[in-house]
C-alpha cells in the first residue's frame, strides 16, 4: 500500500505578472480529512485552491494526487481524477434545471450511474430540482455547486467560502453535511473566514500571510501564534 497521502503539495509557486500571490506553499491531505485554509483577504486561498484545480498553473513546484503530479493538467482533467470544488461566487447554468446542472457535471466526468436523487436528498435541493438554477437563492446556488461537484465522484472537495451569507442554521446543517462526506472518505480544502464553522468541522489549519504558509496545525494553536495574530491585524 502506498503510503502517500491523497494530495501534496511540495514548494508551490504562483506568480501573477511581478506579484508573488504563493510562496513555497507545502502540505499535505488525506483521504477522508478537512483541512481549514485560512488567512486575511488577499493571502491567497482562493488562488491556492485555483492552482490545485487547474484553474491556474502552478508555475513553481509540484502537486500530486496519490503520488502521480498534476500540475501541469487542465482543470477537466484533474475533475475526472477526482479533484473537484465549489466556488466563492457559485456558477450554476442558469436556465437549466438543477437536475440538469447536476446531471451535466455527472456527465462530464463518465459518471452517469450516479444517484442525483441521492445527491439532491443530501444537498437539501429536492424541492427544487425542476426550477431553472437561475431562480435559486445564492445560499441554494451554493448548495447546487457543492451537488454539482458531489456528481463528479470526488476524492477532494476544494471549497471556497461556503459559510458566507448562511444564518447559524444554515451553517449547522452545512457543517454536518461536510462531516458526513468526510466520513465517506472525501477529502476537503475549506477556505473559510468563519474560524467558529470551520473549527466545528476541522482542527487542522493552514494559515496564509501574503502567500507564505505561516501556520499550520489546530485553530486553537493558531489563535496564538504571533505570526499569524500579525497577519490578520495587519490584514
Ligand atoms: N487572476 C489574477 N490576476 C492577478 N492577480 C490576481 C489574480 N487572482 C488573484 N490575484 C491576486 O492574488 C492575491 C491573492 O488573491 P486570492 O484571491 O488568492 O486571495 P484570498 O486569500 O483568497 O482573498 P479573499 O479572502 O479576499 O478571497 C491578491 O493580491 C489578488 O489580487
């Protein structure tokens, strides 16, 4: 058996024109487990998890799924191999059902056994999977891109801000649907500015500062390292 974990990434680089956006940036995921990326606005979390989905290259270092490095694959590669996500300001094709989005996706990656009934139970979207995407609140919208990547029969779930503009309601529910993919043995990079929902769901953090990785490891410990204290005031 192998013993590397799902994903590394070992020294990643991203400049963009003469602005180094990420630094050196190395950890590791494990199948099944949550990792919290956290960090001030503009440190580069959404730009991490860009590089990690093919979004954008990576142009220094490398990221490999299960040992095999990726960096240098497109996105809809790296989504049939497993690598999937949400994003900050969710995407959804607008005039489709939202059966049909999550239909398309499943499509797109050879999935076309998975159960969408299943899938739209468990994102709460069953009510709702004949009306155009388009007339989703943006909470629901939320919830169809996290279905939407469901469908793809991900080993690594990149997302991006799920918490913002949930009520504490709303956020219970999200934080336990995460557990329970986690618990499924879906891996998951969460990018989130709620340090409360995310320490519900992970311990282990990542912090950022200007594209440098200052920390890493429990929220708590977090909370006290002077660097990283320096990088959000300063933030
Ligand atoms: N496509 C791009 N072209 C040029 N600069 C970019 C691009 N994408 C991001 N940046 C810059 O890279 C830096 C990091 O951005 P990024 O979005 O990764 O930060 P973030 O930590 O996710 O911030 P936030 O918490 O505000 O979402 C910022 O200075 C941003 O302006």
């Amino acid at each position: 058996m192998s013993s590397e974990p799902l994903l590394r990434l070992d020294a990643v680089g991203k400049r963009f024109g003469g602005l180094t956006v990420l630094d050196k940036v190395s950890f590791t995921v494990a199948a099944g487990e949550i990792v919290g990326l956290v960090g001030p606005n503009g440190s580069g979390k959404t730009t991490t998890i860009n590089v990690i989905s093919g979004v954008h290259r990576a142009d220094a270092g490398r990221i490999l799924l299960n040992g095999t490095p990726v960096q240098t694959r497109p996105g809809f590669r790296l989504a049939r191999m497993g690598i999937n996500r949400t994003f900050q300001v969710p995407k959804p094709f607008r005039s489709m059902t939202v059966r049909e989005n999550i239909e398309v996706s499943a499509h797109f990656c050879g999935h076309d056994q998975v159960d969408i009934a299943a899938i739209l139970a468990e994102t709460d979207l069953a009510a709702h999977a004949g009306q155009a995407a388009g007339s989703l609140t943006v909470n629901q919208q939320k919830m169809l891109d996290l279905a939407r990547a469901l469908a793809t029969g991900p080993q690594i779930l990149l997302i991006d801000e799920i918490g913002a503009g949930l009520n504490p309601q709303e956020l219970a529910v999200v934080a336990i649907l995460l557990q329970r993919l986690a618990a499924r043995g879906i891996a998951m990079i969460v990018v989130e500015h709620l340090l409360d929902f995310l320490n519900r769901i992970t311990e282990r953090v990542i912090v950022l500062g200007a594209g440098r990785m200052l920390f890493e490891g429990t929220l708590r410990a977090a909370s006290q390292d002077p660097e990283v204290v320096a990088a959000f005031i300063g933030g």
